[in-house]
C-alpha cells in the first residue's frame, strides 16, 4: 500500500469512487454514471447490459430499474452482481462486485420523483424485458397511462432501486506501455475491514 498515492491514495473505496465519478463528470460526453451490470440467470448463464448509477453510498451502490425485468429476477435470484464503469476520456475504470438487496423505500420513492414526468410515466408504461409488438403500442401505453395517473404519478409497486454493498473494488487506471496501475480493495463481508492489493497489469 505504500506506493498507492495520488488518485487512488485514501482508506475509504466509496470516497475515491466518487471522486472519480466527479472527473468523469467533467470530461465524459454522455451519461458518466452508466455501469455495464453483470448477472446471471438460473442456469448460471450470464447477461451484461448498461444501467445508470444514481448513487454512491458511504458502503453501497445505488441503481434503479423494474422490478419485473430479466435483470430484476436475474437480480433477486443470484443475490450477487457485478459492475464495471469505464471513463474513456479519463482512461480509468472502476469495477465491483457483491452482495444485492433491494432499495424499495422511501429513498426509492424520492429518486423516482425527482426523476422527469415523462420518465416516470415511462416506467408505468413499459413491460420491461418483455416481447412488444410495435412502438407504437408503447406509445399508446403511453398515452393511456398520462390519461389515467395525471401529472404527479405514484412510483409503481413494480419499480425500485437495488443496492450492490461490494465485497471486492478495483480502480484501475491506463499505464504507458499496457504497464497499468491496478489496486484491488477486498473484504470477506461488509463488516470487515478492506485489505488492498496492488495486482499486475
């Protein structure tokens, strides 16, 4: 740990993630925050599809989706996922993996309202994962949903956040000459303490 100083110098993994999360603010062109989330089905076969991250908690990371998609029942089913956010302008990538519970609160009702109208109108709307027959029937669905919840629409039963307490980080950032700096953060359970590694590129 000795030679681990600059942007991965500190004792807290949440901190440096959002320290970097906050460069990548600054120079990424879109959506900085989304994270390639991987699972895997029953059958132990694995998906990787992007999400956005809407939080890094002081022990936890934060995303939201339906509750009845492929991903939610890969989700709840593992009870385990991995994530890999990647900044091409900053030539960093942050990557994690852990233990998921559900974020079905009040903290997921104040995200889905501070979400647009038109987003949230969308998530009642949408049958995530499922087959559809034309976009123009999701914009029906759409239409018919605007009619019925009005402008201050409820976050439905079937929508709500996933929270992923890691048990292992990796920050790692381009070196020259593929020569890249890696530093492993891991822990046994989220109670015990982090031991960091530096790992070969």
């Amino acid at each position: 740990m000795s030679d681990r100083s600059g942007i991965f110098a500190g004792e807290d993994p949440f901190a440096i993630a959002r320290s970097w999360l906050s460069e990548a603010e600054e120079s990424e062109i879109n959506d900085p925050n989304a994270i390639a989330l991987s699972t895997v089905d029953a059958d132990g076969l694995p998906n990787c599809r992007m999400v956005l991250l809407k939080e890094i908690e002081d022990a936890a990371f934060v995303f939201y989706t339906n509750y009845e998609s492929a991903k939610a029942q890969e989700l709840d089913g593992a009870g385990k996922a991995a994530f890999v956010m990647h900044w091409k302008s900053l030539r960093r990538q942050v990557r994690a993996r852990g233990i998921i519970t559900r974020e079905n609160g009040p903290q997921a009702d104040e995200y889905y309202k501070s979400r647009s109208l038109k987003s949230r109108l969308g998530a009642w709307a949408s049958a995530q994962s499922r087959p559809l027959s034309s976009r123009g029937a999701l914009m029906a669905e759409v239409a018919k949903v605007t009619a019925t919840k009005g402008s201050n629409p409820d976050r439905p039963p079937f929508w709500g956040g996933y929270r992923l307490t890691p048990l292992e980080i990796e920050f790692w950032a381009d070196g020259a000459f593929r020569l890249h700096d890696r530093f492993v953060w891991r822990r046994e359970t989220p109670e015990a303490l982090w031991t960091v590694d530096r790992l070969c590129p």
